[in-house]
C-alpha cells in the first residue's frame, strides 16, 4: 500500500477531489490518512444519496402513473424525461463507484480520472433544472397571465444555468486535470448560483401571486392555497439551499472536495420535486369550482375527478388556470 502511497503522489488537482500531495505523502503519517478520507468520503456519500433520491423518483413515479393517467402528454413527457436523466445519471454513478473502490482499489491515482462524473454532476444537473424551472414558470402564467415578464426572466435564466451547468461538465470532460480549475472557477459558480437565484425567484413570486389570490376566497380555499405555498417554499427552497451549500463548499474549501455531494444530488432533487408538486394532487383536497368569489382577479381552478385505481379510490385534482373577467 506504502508504494501507491508514493506513486499517487501528484500537484494536480481534480474535479471530484482535492490535490492528492498530502494523501500521497512517503512517510504514510496519520496525516496522509485523514486527506484519503477527505477524498474518498464525499464521493461515497454523494454516490448514496443519488441512489437514495433515484428510490425516491422511481416511488413517486409508480404512484403519478396509477394516480394520473389521464394527465397531458407534455406533463407525462415531463415526468418520464425526469425520470430517464436521473437512471442514466445512477447507472454512471454506479460504474464510476465501482471502478475507483473495487477495480482500481488501492490505487490513488484512480481518482484523477474523472470518467463519467461531469454528466451526473453538471449536464444532468443542469438538464433536469431546466425541465423544472419551465415547469414552474408555466404555472406562473396559469395563475396570473400578466406576470409574464417574470416568467420570461426566470426563464431566460434557467436557460443560463442549463448551459454554464453544462458548460462545466463539457470543460471537465475536455481539458486535462491540471488546467481544469482555470475554466471551472468561472463556469461551475456561475451555475451553482444560477440555480439558486432561479430558484428563490420562483418560490418569491409563487407565492406572492397565490397569497394575492386568498383575499377573495372562501376560508376552505385559503387553508388549501395555503398548503400550496408551504409545499413550493419548501421544495424550491431546500433546492436553492443545495446549490448555495454546493457553491460555498466550492469556493470555500478549494482544497477539498467537500462539493461533490451536493453536487452530484442537484439532479436528483429537482427530479424529486417536480414529482412530489405533481403527486400532492393526489392528497389535496377538492374544491368546489364556485368558491372563488365572483369576478375575482384571480382563478384557479381545483376540481375532483374520482375513478378507481390499483392502490384505492384516490382523487385526482386538476391544478389548472380559468380566465374571468377579472384577470389581466
């Protein structure tokens, strides 16, 4: 072991883990041993926590296919494009995994090559990111069409999240380890912070608009707007929270690879969320078409369609935008 120690001993630094200089160190030092768990325990737990949120996805979908049949084509496009992303991502994540703790065990210089990381991390990152922040930005002009304008800047800047995000896993894949952090310190910041902007932009003008939307409605319809605000705080929030912690990680801690694992999750936690908004129809209660107060700014409709399924009779309800006079 004392000789791979020594053969591993390198200056460069790699995407997925610090410069190995002190992990490599011939004198085999306690030292040496804490910088190899450094490396080697953000990649692992990074690697479970995409497996534990690829479970997540294929539970959630199970229950949106038994639940929402009649759904559109381009919502179930959506879904399955999701879920398609995030298999990829886990079957890479899992060859890479095996190849740097079983083929290779042993040797640290196993580490300096990349493989397949770039599309889990970056491009699946920024690809599912994308599909649900237009998610979101339909259901802003579902609920108010003259919020437009937000609309279009959210997403014009999911579009520039996508493609740095992409960008920076293009530029790992291209250019050698030793120049990849001249490149990646422009583009993977700006990615990680894209994310987290589009966002908390989202979860602000969500619920500004469905806060607005309560002040001419029946009690029953407050309470379940409510919910609807407290379900996309949390969901878009704990999203932005990722992407700071990933580039704070970044930035802070050059030294060590501490960021792979909020990472290497972006994908998967975007997956999970357009998910579960989708699903919390099912346990979202009905309510009467005539509830809103008439010639109200604002209407959104929530109607209750009941059909047997495999899993119980469960209501599906129907999240979807009805103009009135009063709209904009």
């Amino acid at each position: 072991m004392s000789q791979n120690f020594r053969g591993a001993r390198t200056a460069v630094s790699s995407p997925i883990l610090p410069p190995l200089m002190s992990a490599a160190d011939a004198s085999g030092s306690p030292a040496s041993v804490v910088d190899l768990n450094t490396v080697t325990t953000a990649i692992l737990i990074g690697s479970l926590l995409n497996f534990f949120f690829f479970g997540a996805l294929v539970v959630q979908t199970c229950i949106y296919s038994m639940c929402f049949p009649q759904d559109s084509r381009i919502t179930k496009g959506l879904v399955y494009s999701v879920l398609l992303v995030e298999t990829a991502s886990v079957c890479l994540n899992a060859s890479d995994l095996h190849h740097w703790f079983v083929v290779t065990f042993g040797d640290l210089s196993t580490f300096l090559r990349v493989r397949n990381a770039p599309f889990y991390a970056g491009i699946a990152g920024g690809i599912n990111g994308t599909i649900v922040q237009f998610f979101f930005c339909y259901r802003i002009l579902v609920i108010k069409r003259s919020a437009w304008p937000m609309a279009v800047l959210i997403a014009l800047l999911s579009l520039t999240q996508c493609a740095t995000g992409m960008a920076s896993g293009l530029h790992t894949y291209i250019h050698p380890i030793e120049h990849w952090y001249i490149g990646a310190i422009i583009v993977f910041p700006t990615w990680l912070a894209g994310n987290a902007l589009v966002e908390i932009l989202i979860a602000v003008t969500m619920t500004y608009l469905l806060i607005r939307a309560t002040a001419s409605v029946q009690p029953s319809t407050r309470d379940l707007i409510r919910a609807i605000v407290t379900l996309i705080i949390e969901t878009n929030i704990f999203t932005a929270v990722v992407a700071i912690l990933a580039l704070s990680l970044f930035l802070g801690c050059p030294n060590a690879d501490y960021f792979v694992t909020p990472t290497w999750n972006l994908s998967g936690v975007y997956a999970n969320t357009l998910l579960t908004i989708l699903n919390n129809r099912a346990v979202t209660r009905s309510i009467p078409d005539d509830s809103w107060a008439e010639g109200s700014e604002h209407s959104i409709t929530f109607a209750r369609i009941d059909r047997p399924t495999s899993v119980g009779s469960l209501p599906e309800m129907s999240f979807a935008g009805r103009q009135s006079g009063g709209v904009n």
